[in-house]
C-alpha cells in the first residue's frame, strides 16, 4: 500500500504538548480576564450561510473568505468574530439584557497568502459592549482597564495601550476639504509605522491630495508630548467643525477614566496615528503593543463602532470592542522565545505499579483524581528504569511507586522527581501534601 506524505496545510497551526499546554493557559488567562470584568460567553457556527457574512463584506475581505455549496446552500466559513456577533445581537435581541457585555474566543478562516506569523486558521479573542441605541463614552474608557488586565495576566508589563479617535482625524479631514479622501487616508496613515513617512507622503500626493494639506495632516498625527499636552495642543488648533470638537471631549473623557478605571500612565497613550484601517470604527480606536517586541505589531486592537447590526435590522445598536488575534500573537512570542514552554505534560504524579494485580494501583490514581490532582498510570509491562524516564523526559514531579511490600502495608512510595527524596506515606497523607503544593 502506497503511503501517504503526513502533511498540514500551509497556513495552519498545529503544536507539540508543551507548546499547545502554553496555549492553553495563555487562552484560559484571557478568558478568565474578561470574565473577571463581566463578559458573558458566547459561541457562534464556524460555518455560516454566505448571504450572512457577505452582508457588509466587499474588495480584500470577499477575496479571502472561504465559501463553498452544499445542496442548495451557499456557505461561508466566518472570517472574524465580529459580523456573527451583529447577525446574534439581532438575532436573539429580546432575549439580551443591554448593555450587552460578550466575548468569545473562536477560530477564524481567512484565504490570505501565509506568511510566518499570518494564518488561515487562527483564534480570536473578542470583547464587545453593545448598547440599545445609545452607549456611554464611559464604556470606551473601561476597555483600556481591561487590556492593560488581560496583558498583565499573560505575563506582560511593559506594554503601551495606544488611543485615538476617528472623530478628530474626520473633523480635521472636514476642515481641510478631504472628506470624500477620508476613509483612504485614514488607511494609509494607519500604515506610517509600518512603510515610513515618505511612503505615506508619496501615496497622498498620488492621490492628488495638495501638498500644503499632506504637511497639515503630517503635523497633527506627528503631534508629541505628555498625553495632557497632546490634548492642549489639539485644544490648541482650535478647529470649531462639530466632529472634531466632539472627538476631542470624547477623547479627554476616555484618558480622564481610563485613569480613574487603574490604567497607568505609563501603560496607556494617545497616539494620533492610530486610525485603525477598518471603515466601521467610527470613534475611539485603541492597539496595544508590547514594547520590547514591537516588531510583533498591535496584539489587541478595536475600536467604537455606531451601528453593528444594521444589515440585520433597524435597531440602532452601537458598540466599542477589541480583538487580541492569539495564534499570531502566541506564534511570534514563541519564535522570539519571548515565552518558555516548561510544561511537558498535565500530570502533576505517575503512579508506577509493580505488581501483576493492578487492582490497588488504579485504586490509588482514582482517589488523587477524585482530589482534583491530575494523575496518570503507567500501565504497560516495562522495566521501572523506563517508568522513571518516561516521568523525566514529561517532567512529571511525582512518581509513586506501589510493589507487593506497599500493599501489604497500606502505604506508598513517594518520589520528588526534583529533589531525589524519597518517603514511605499513607496515601491520605499524599493526598494531603499535594493539595497544598
């Protein structure tokens, strides 16, 4: 029989054990962050009829979505967590109690061309606060909180939460005459980091954008300082259009609780070339960047939105969210050894049996189970030296060992795999020492 090359997809993320118990927990972190600030959990089909995600999708996105036919359904595999959240909230509306506070962490599918860090198949870990026609600005400054939360309990601390808000680079857009350029611009200045500043010059001028309003905009997303002397300094444009006037109060109010929320200053910034490429943020924006590895880019990114759901109904369902893209995030962290995977295995003991009967040696894992203490046995016929390796090479710290001698007198030998030492106890007393270790 001719056999078959073992092979993944390029694109794809598959890991070992020890990298996949690292993922795991740093999942099971965030998950327990946004819970930590009331998050309800939701889950939505991986799958989804075409007509549903392609409601607002168009150029790139509709490139990149995996579609197919089964029968007489046209179907879609959802590439973000967003458009399934706008299709549930209006879907389940008079079932949800509003503000509607949700995350969900799921895999996405994305048709782009993988490149080392980027994925077909990756998880998403989102928050979102949806109101019922309106939703406080104060719901923007609790965001930053709950990034600088989640950051810290990965493991982080020297990060910076990056905001703005659309609104002032719309109102400056407005005063120049560039409103029908805006949200392209927005796009490009969203790039500045990534191509450099000549590159973004060299593309407005393409755009037949005068070079006396390139220089304007240059001038205010280069704007430095404290962040209480970048707001001076925007008080100081005194630009009276209405948007702007509006996006700056909106922005003072998210810095000036943000603060009050436990973001400190050192943790958080407004930075005026934020803008965030996506179209729909219509308001604050935030990305998040580990500042020793920059290089990563934003590793939680989102933003205000007016109007979720409305290619799903009427209601006007405004929400501010974010979105930490963790395959990547877990993947880069790991290429530059940023992470250490130190775990090799769940099982915190191995009981090792010696005897033909293995009646009390299952007997014994059973009971450190029932005490919630993960325990594995090693049941095949082998010499107790490979036992001992195989505990080694998984780094398992306990190994029990259970002979003829142990049963006859009701006891166990205990191994700290760590230190060498070795003590003959009473199960119980097992049972006790590792539930306070």
């Amino acid at each position: 029989m001719n056999k078959i090359e073992p092979r993944t997809l390029p694109g794809f993320l598959e890991l070992l054990p020890k990298e996949q118990i690292m993922f795991n927990e740093m999942k099971e972190k965030i998950q327990k962050s946004y819970e930590k600030f009331g998050f309800l959990p939701i889950d939505t089909p991986i799958i989804e009829m075409s007509e549903i995600l392609l409601a607002k999708a168009g150029g790139e996105t509709e490139k990149q979505i995996y579609a197919f036919q089964k029968g007489d359904n046209n179907l879609a595999l959802r590439f973000d967590l967003t458009v399934p959240l706008a299709k549930y909230v209006a879907e389940y509306y008079n079932d949800l109690s509003f503000p509607f506070r949700r995350y969900q962490i799921g895999k996405v599918y994305r048709g782009e061309r993988p490149q080392k860090g980027r994925f077909r198949e990756f998880y998403q870990c989102d928050i979102d606060i949806i109101g019922d026609g309106e939703l406080s600005i104060l719901n923007d400054a609790e965001i930053p909180s709950i990034i600088y939360n989640t950051i810290k309990e990965i493991g982080f601390d020297d990060f910076t939460i990056c905001i703005n808000n659309r609104k002032l680079l719309n109102g400056l857009f407005k005063e120049l005459n560039q409103e029908e350029n805006s949200v392209e611009i927005m796009r490009i200045i969203d790039k500045l980091e990534k191509i450099g500043q000549d590159s973004v010059v060299e593309i407005l001028e393409d755009m037949n954008v005068p070079k006396d309003t390139v220089n304007k905009i240059l001038e205010f997303i280069q704007i430095d300082g404290s962040t209480e002397e970048k707001l001076r300094k925007l008080e100081e444009m005194n630009i009276q259009n209405e948007v702007f006037v509006q996006g700056l109060q909106e922005l003072k109010d998210v810095v000036k609780y943000a603060k009050i929320f436990g973001v400190p200053d050192e943790n958080f910034k407004v930075d005026l070339t934020i803008a965030r490429g996506l179209d729909y943020y219509t308001g604050t924006v935030y990305e998040t960047f580990l500042n020793e590895y920059r290089s990563i880019g934003s590793v939680c990114s989102g933003g205000r939105y007016e109007n979720l759901a409305e290619y799903y109904t009427d209601k006007k369902l405004p929400g501010v969210g974010v979105s930490i893209g963790l395959s990547r995030l877990f993947y880069k962290l790991n290429e530059l050894q940023a992470i250490k995977m130190e775990q090799k295995s769940i099982s915190k003991v191995l009981v090792v049996p010696m005897v033909e009967d293995m009646s009390k040696p299952i007997e014994v894992a059973t009971m450190l189970r029932k005490n919630n203490i993960p325990t594995e046995i090693y049941i095949e016929d082998k010499k107790i030296k490979t036992k001992f390796k195989y505990a080694d090479k998984l780094q398992i710290p306990y190994v029990i060992v259970i002979g003829e001698d142990e049963i006859a007198n009701d006891v166990v030998s205990f191994k700290n795999m760590v230190t060498g030492e070795q003590q003959t106890l009473k199960i119980e007393d097992v049972i006790k020492m590792l539930g306070q270790a």
